[in-house]
C-alpha cells in the first residue's frame, strides 16, 4: 500500500522500535512510551517491537504502555523478523500459532539511540526492508553519530567546533599532549559514538584523565578529549525537516545543570529529579538566538541529516560552538526535543505527524526515483 493510500484511508501502520543493544536502552524504552501516547489511536495503527540487549527483536505487549513509564521488552517474547524488500512485511514467530503469522508496517519509528540504533546501522536494514521510517538516513545518520566525523566535517565546513583530539587504546595520548592539543588543562572526555551523557567526565589532572579515558574506552574504541569552556551556556536547538523538504529551526531551550553534578551528566539527566534546570525557552538575545537558529540548519545540512535533529551548542559570550549532534533525540518526559517544538507551536501529537508524513513521503520519492533508474 502506497503512501498516498494510507492517508487517503486515514490509517496508518505504525511499528514502534525500542530498547536495542547500547548502553541507552533504558532512555529508549522511556522515549517509545511517549511517543507511543502522543499518537493519535484513531488515526494510527500501532504495534510495538522490542529489541532486546542482545539484540532479538520481539513482539511487546501494549497493554499497559499508555500508563507505563518506560516500555517492556519481553526477553522470551515472540520474535519478529523483517523481511528484506518486504516493503514493511515481517514475520511473527514462536507464538503459539501453527505457522509464522504475518504483519505489515507503512512506516517504523526507530525510537533509538546510540550504537546499532542512531549510527546507520539501523537505518541500513530499513533501507534493504525497503520500508518507511523516520529519521535520517544512513550517511546522515553515522556521520552525526561519530563525533569525530561529525566535527572534522563542520570544521572543514567554516563552523565552529570546540578544539579536540581524538584518542584509542592503540595509539593513546598522554594528558600533556592533550593539554598542548587543546590549549587548556581542563579537558573533557567522552565516547566518539555513544549519547544521553554516557561515560563522560572532566579531567584536570594527569590521575583524573587517565581515569576519564578508561571509563570512556569502555564504551567506545575512539574517544573524544576536548577543551572545557567556562563559563558556559548549553543551548540546543531543534530541526525539523517537514514532508515538502522545508527545513525549520525551533525556539532554543537551555540546560542549567545543577553545581553538585558540573555538567549535564547521565546521572543529572536521568536518575536525579533536581540534577538540572531546564529553560525553553531560553533567554537568549533575539540576535544571538537568530544566528544559532541560522546555524542548526547549517549544521542538519552539513552532516546530511533528515528528518529531526538536536543539534546542541555551547554560548561562551557571543562565541557560539557546535557541540554535537543528535538525529534520533531523546523524547523522554524531560527531553528538550519535544519541549522545543512544543515552545514553537508545535504540540507532540502534530510533531509525531509530521515526521510520520516526512516518512511517508520520502519513501514514496525514493521508490519512484528508484523505478527511473
């Protein structure tokens, strides 16, 4: 079924997918169980499929999800196969019935983050599945989720990165020479391809910097080691690309952590209810706002990203640098994604809208550019 007939019946399959197998697995469990309420019932069909830390993907049970914090990924729950060019068919097996029952998806919602999630990988199968899916595609989606790629591309693109320095196991790189890379002794160090603050930590002496790199190597075999700004504002700011390929920037929001954590870490974020203050929106000069707006549609452009994005700044003064950038952003109930939007105009439930009509429509362009060839 087209696209055009989906909407036309004002119906449409959608398969939810989360959990999956990075260290942010919990935080995806938590962004379904949103966007699974913000879908209007009447308007969209919805199966959720789980995928477990080892990376099984099985039929979750929505009973409870309207209420639940986070959705289950049932460990031992029936197993769904895509099928490769099935055009959204896949297989249901080991339910109970005689033979593999069938299911069939207009679009896929990768609620996903980090590894095997928001680096293409996904993105690859749905591709070869040859199906609808929000989000960016596969080059726009490595290509952000490798924050080494990521910030040589915006640098040769004339904007502004943080100075860096990249580290592994097999070529290291002492504090010093860390030190003399960035110009400061105060370092931050993180995984190249992880998010939600996972295995980050600042370093002000060769003990601590040590320390910081062994955490992150545990998540990652590249590690970023970058210069620390302070004083520093944290500002993101969200893309949204709309069906017609209008690209739009939101209204700015603003983390403030709390002076117990230091930064926005994991544990600021998620496990403690007063480790930041969230501002959206942020009070930023119209001015400055206006050229980081300008400059989050520059950056979606330059990682060749589609769809939604968060793209995050640090604000020392009037300087403005990129910091990262996210293609499938949380959508927790703290999440600055959704909140964003929400500031700009744009409630949830129209937000899921219209990237599902991104996807929709994407997929019908490519399939016909595909029957040109």
């Amino acid at each position: 079924m087209g696209w055009i007939d989906v909407m036309a019946h004002n119906t449409t399959r959608v398969a939810i997918l989360f959990g999956g197998r990075s260290a942010e697995h919990d935080v995806s469990r938590a962004s379904a169980a949103n966007i699974f309420r913000s879908l209007d019932a009447s308007r969209y069909a919805v199966t959720l499929i789980g995928i477990t830390p080892e990376g099984r993907w099985v039929l979750a049970d929505a009973v409870n999800a309207r209420t639940a914090q986070a959705l289950t990924v049932p460990p031992d729950g029936p197993q769904i196969v895509l099928l490769p060019a099935g055009q959204g068919r896949a297989l249901v097996l080991g339910d109970g019935a005689a033979a593999p029952r069938e299911l069939t998806f207009d679009v896929i919602f990768p609620v996903l983050h980090g590894p095997n999630g928001e680096d293409g990988t996904m993105q690859g199968a749905l591709e070869l599945a040859d199906v609808a899916y929000v989000g960016a595609r596969v080059m726009g989606s490595a290509a952000a989720m490798d924050k080494d790629v990521a910030k040589r591309l915006l640098r040769d693109a004339g904007l502004p990165i943080v100075p860096f320095v990249t580290m592994t196991a097999a070529a290291p790189v002492s504090y010093e020479d860390a030190v003399h890379a960035v110009g400061c002794s105060e370092l931050f160090i993180k995984p190249a391809n992880l998010g939600s603050s996972v295995g980050i930590s600042k370093a002000r002496t060769p003990q601590e910097f040590a320390a910081a790199c062994d955490l992150a190597l545990r998540f990652d075999g590249k590690i970023l080691i970058e210069r620390c700004i302070s004083p520093v504002r944290e500002i993101e700011c969200a893309v949204l690309e709309h069906a017609d390929g209008e690209v739009k920037a939101s209204e700015l929001g603003e983390i403030v952590p709390a002076s117990s954590h230091g930064f926005y870490s994991y544990a600021a974020k998620y496990t403690d209810a007063s480790g930041a203050s969230l501002h959206v929106p942020a009070q930023v000069e119209p001015g400055l706002a206006q050229r980081i707006r300008k400059m989050a549609t520059e950056v979606f452009g330059v990682l060749c990203c589609e769809s939604l994005a968060r793209v995050d700044f640090f604000v020392h003064g009037e300087e403005v640098y990129v910091n990262e950038v996210n293609t499938l952003p949380g959508f927790t109930n703290i999440s600055m994604y959704p909140k964003m939007w929400e500031a700009t105009g744009l409630p949830q439930p129209a937000l899921m809208d219209a990237l599902i009509a991104h996807a929709l429509a994407r997929h019908a362009r490519l399939r016909q550019l595909a029957s040109q060839r």
